[in-house]
C-alpha cells in the first residue's frame, strides 16, 4: 500500500529568542533575516508577532533576558532543513523551535471562542462568590454586654 501526499502546503510555527545583546532597534535586521530564510525558500508568512523582551526561566549563555519572536508560515517540507540550518547558524538567536501546526477551520475558531467565553464567564462567575458580603451585621450593644461579661470574671488569667 503506497502512501498519497496532500498537494497541501503543511503550516508551521516559528518561537524564536533574539540575544538581549541587541537593543530594541538593531531588531528589525534580526527578524528580517528571518523571514528573508522563509521566503527564500518558498514559503509563506501568515503571522508574525513581537512577544517582546521576557525574562528566561534559567540563564542561557550568561543571558536572563531575550526578545521573543513568533511565526507562522506555510512551508514545503523538504525546506523546512534549510530554513533550520539558517536558524542555527544565526548567532544573534539564542534558541528557537518549530513546530507542525494544524490550520484551524472557522468552525474550529468559533467553537475554541465560545469555549474560551465560557471560562471566563465561569472565572468571573467564581470571583464574585469569592468575595462575599457579611452575612449578619453585628449590634454594638451586644458586643459590649459580651465584652462587659468577659471582663467580669475572674477566671481571665
């Protein structure tokens, strides 16, 4: 049984860190280089998003701190080992990670936002209980005629 390849081009994701060694402004060369390595190759960018300077879980090369960066791009498998190798040669990136990503459908979209409306209908749901008011309001009468009793006996030390 022979296997049939989908004419469909596959999808992927790109999270990649940029040193902490660059300001903010020697950026823009960093992610076109990037994107140069994708559409060089054929592929085709859908997303590109700045998550912005974070600070790392763990040093990496002396470094706490890189500049996220995520892709998603449409990409012919054979090429995808030449847009990795460009990635790895590129001193400037501290570590990236691709990954095959399933194109969602408009059904899809609209059922994980519903599905998101609902957590958060639930969350704000369960804050509110959280924060309850006093139940019964306390008369300062019989607070101090409580006070006045303890105070009266001699058993207090």
């Amino acid at each position: 049984m022979s296997k049939v390849k989908s004419s469909k081009i596959p999808h992927y994701e790109l999270l990649y860190i940029i040193s902490n060694k660059f300001s903010e402004n020697e950026l823009a060369p960093i992610v076109e280089k990037v994107k140069k390595a994708i559409l060089d190759n054929e592929g085709n960018i859908t997303l590109s998003e700045d998550w912005g300077k974070k600070r790392f879980s763990y040093p990496i090369n002396g470094q706490h701190f890189g500049y996220y960066m995520l892709l998603e791009f449409d990409l012919v498998g054979e090429k995808l080992a030449k847009v990795e190798r460009v990635l790895r040669l590129a001193s400037e990136i501290v570590r990236h990670q691709v990954i095959f990503k399933k194109v969602k459908t408009a059904e899809e979209v609209a059922k994980d936002k519903k599905i998101a409306e609902k957590i958060s209908a639930k969350s704000a749901k369960e804050a509110v209980k959280e924060s309850k008011p006093i139940k019964e309001k306390v008369d300062l009468k019989e607070l101090d005629e409580k006070l006045d009793k303890i105070l009266e006996t001699s058993d207090l030390l």
